[in-house]
C-alpha cells in the first residue's frame, strides 16, 4: 500500500505531451481526464494549452474555464453538451468517473 502512495505521488507533476513549457501539476484524475479529451474531442478541439482546434469552427478547450465555471457543467457533461450550431459535434455519453476526470482535467487549463 505504501508503494502504491508513493507511485501516485510521483505521478502527482507530470510533463504534458505536446505541450512546451513547465510540468503542470496534474493529478491522476486530471491527467484520465486530459487522455479521455484527446481521444474524444480532440478530432474538432484544441485540447491543450497551446494551438488551434483541427475544426475552425471548435474552440479551443482551453477556453471553456475562463468562460464558464468548470464545476457547473458536469450536469452537461452527464446529459451530452448541446451545441447552439449546426456543425457536426457527436452526441456522446460518459460514465459519471470520466466527468470527473475531464473536470479536473478543464481546471488545469485555467488561466
């Protein structure tokens, strides 16, 4: 159990991949969550700190947190986010963990 506390810990600051500049502190739960938005959204969004969205039309997630408060849109997450466009954003659902983790995952990305 010990060394089960010690891995985590030493996961706790992590170097973000494709991402210049410092480590960010990012805990396990963060770190799922920034895995669960590149494969999920990272097609249409910019996902990390740094560079445009692959679609013209997605903004960059970096800009939600500074949009929105973070906290309140588990219940968008849970529900699937709707989108006042035409564009071609999927319709998804996500278990109750992996909301969790995006969260953590969206207040790193704050400024």
């Amino acid at each position: 159990m010990l060394l089960l506390m010690m891995l985590l810990s030493l996961m706790e600051v992590q170097p973000r991949p494709g991402v210049a500049g410092p480590p960010v502190d990012m805990t396990v739960s963060a770190l799922h969550g920034e895995t669960l938005v590149r494969e999920r959204c990272g097609a249409c969004h910019a996902v990390g700190r740094e560079g445009p969205s692959p679609l013209a039309d997605a903004p960059p997630l970096r800009e939600i947190p500074n949009r929105y408060p973070v906290d309140n849109l588990e219940e968008a997450l849970a529900e699937g986010i709707i989108v006042a466009h035409d564009g071609p954003m999927p319709a998804f659902e996500m278990e109750p963990e992996d909301i969790t983790d995006i969260i953590a995952y969206l207040r790193t990305l704050k400024d």
